[in-house]
C-alpha cells in the first residue's frame, strides 16, 4: 500500500497561522487563511478578515474550481475545510484529499481545535460553515470505529489510485436476515429487483412491492437522498432474441451525507461477494449519481455500447488512367 507524500509547510504559513491561535492574536485579527499544495508543501495563498460564508466568497468565487484548503475563525477553534469542486482535475482531488489529514497535523499541533469538513461547492461549504454539526463529517471523535474504518479505507483508496495501484481492502458487514430472504428469493426467480442499503453494521434491504419490473420504472425503487445498491434481471430482446442478464447498479446521489458515501463505496465490493454468494451472477456492474439515471436508454447504452464504423470513402481514378495533354506553345 503506498503511503500519503510528506507534505512540508512553508514557514510564512506557519508563523501566521501559530499568532492567529495565540492567546492574544497580533492585528489584523484574521476571520479565514487560505492554503494551496505547491511542490508537496502547504503555502499561504490568501487571508481575509471577514469571517464565515464572507470569507469564504471573498476567497473562493474568484476560483470556484480550483482545490485548496480554508481554515475559518470559530467561537471555539477553527473549521479546516477542504474545498474540492467537482470540476477539479483527478490528480489535484487525489493530491488535496491525501494531504488533508497532513495540513491539520501541521498546523493544529495538540492544543489547537480544529474540526474538518469536506466541500464540493460553494453553496455545500456555505451550508457546512452556518450548519457545521451537520457538516463536520469527518471530525472522528464523534464517529464510531466502523465509520472512521470507512474513511480510513476510502482516503487509502484514493492515495493508491494517484499511485496506479489501488489495493484497499473492502469492509466486510454481514446481511440482515431478510436481505438474505431477499436476494434468495431474486436467484429463485421471484422477483426482478432487490434494493440493498447499509444499516448500521449490517447489508439490509428496501421493500420491493413490484414482482416485475421494468427497467423506466427502476429509478422510482432508488432512495433519492441516500446511497444504494441495485440488484436487477433485466429481461430485454436483442437481435429477435430473448435475454435476461443480472445486472448490479451502485446509486451514490451527490446529496448524499459523507459517511453514508463512505460506507458504501467501501462495502461494494462486499455486497457483491454476498450476491456471488448466493448464486445470482451478475453480468456487469455500473455506478450512477442520481436514481434517474438509471433507465432502458441508460442500459442499453451502458450493456450495448454502439459501434461506430468508420467508412473511408476513396474516389477511384478516370478509367484508363490519367489523361495527359500536350500543351501547345504559342
């Protein structure tokens, strides 16, 4: 497994930042310090005495797409966010979400509290700085050992994957008697879809009333707030001939809470162990955003991506060859 890069801090950085939290902090007194990677080092790259979602403005709407770190002034500490737009190059999200829990240790010391928060956008940082009980998803003296086992194997995961190498292992949550039913009851033919969620510690499912289903009328079975799994037969006609392939959709919605995202991502790979398990052999898996997505149109391109041909068309030479003529002087 490779191992999150030593990231440094420049020294500018740090000064400010101790006489910010020192017990009588030097004028001007700072409400939010901006932080950028550059070289593997943490490097001040902006400051504004306002305080909360005006800060954040002041220091984010002139680069809504571009990762850094915010630290604001609290009542009681700070709030470390880490500020990733969706719209951010790969490397740079690997990069800022590997060296997030560095920046706290850097500067947070053991005296200093600092509570972390994750942000995609504007509005979700707006939203986490006036609702930070809500928000403060990854302050892990409030989680239990699972949740930050979650966040642990997904950080790991997304450090490897800047490395090319992704070898975390998944969480491992046993299922719930009737999720076992459930899916015994998809292998035997009795029903075409099953809904699977995380519960706690367990893999438990969401009711089914619909013993057939079809495939534009699955988004109406997915939770639109909350991560899923979709275990669906998909009964269809292809070539004048009829088939019948299982099919596995994790549905992630990007209003999802962080620790629900966690937990799923890290037990994909269990809960298709346990699909395997029991028998159901699940053609192809696919991962959606939002239960809308999924749809006939939606699998069919995803199952039968189209074959584009590419037809040269060459234009043949006059019969006989070219002709040649003789150009007459004068």
């Amino acid at each position: 497994m490779t191992h999150t890069a030593a990231f440094g801090i420049d020294d500018e950085l740090r000064v400010l930042f101790d006489g910010q939290t020192a017990a009588s902090p030097p004028e001007p007194r700072l409400g939010a310090i901006q932080v950028h990677i550059r070289d593997e080092r943490f490097v001040l790259a902006g400051s504004s005495q306002l305080e909360g979602t005006e800060a954040l403005n002041e220091l984010l709407a002139g680069a809504a797409k571009t990762p850094c770190y915010v630290l604001l002034r609290t009542s009681g500490g700070w709030i470390l966010g880490s500020y990733v737009p969706d719209e951010a190059p790969v490397r740079e999200k690997m990069v800022y979400s590997s060296g997030r829990d560095a920046v706290r240790k850097q500067l947070g010391g053991t005296d200093t509290r600092i509570v972390q928060m994750h942000w995609t956008s504007l509005d979700e940082a707006a939203r986490g700085v006036l609702a930070p009980s809500e928000s403060a998803e990854l302050d892990t003296a409030v989680m239990t050992a699972t949740e930050v086992l979650a966040i642990e194997d997904a950080k790991a995961t997304a450090v490897e994957a800047a490395g090319g190498k992704v070898s975390s292992a998944a969480l491992k949550f046993p299922m719930t008697g009737g999720a076992a039913a459930a899916l015994q009851a998809f292998h035997a033919g009795s029903s075409d879809a099953l809904v699977l969620y995380i519960n706690g510690e367990t893999v438990d499912t969401h009711p089914c009333a619909q013993q057939q289903v079809g495939a534009d009328a699955l988004s109406g079975l997915l939770p639109t707030g909350s991560p899923s799994y979709l275990l669906y037969r998909w009964k269809h006609e292809r070539e004048g001939e009829a088939r019948a392939v299982e099919l596995f959709v994790y549905c992630c919605p990007e209003t999802s809470h962080v620790r629900a995202k966690m937990l799923h991502a890290s037990t994909k790979a269990a809960a298709l162990d346990h699909i395997a398990a029991a028998g159901v052999q699940v053609s192809k898996s696919f991962e959606v955003g939002s239960p809308d997505e999924v749809d006939e149109a939606f699998l069919v391109g995803e199952f039968y991506p189209a074959c584009v041909e590419q037809k040269v068309i060459t234009k043949a030479a006059p019969r006989g060859g070219r002709k040649l003529t003789k150009r007459r002087d004068g």
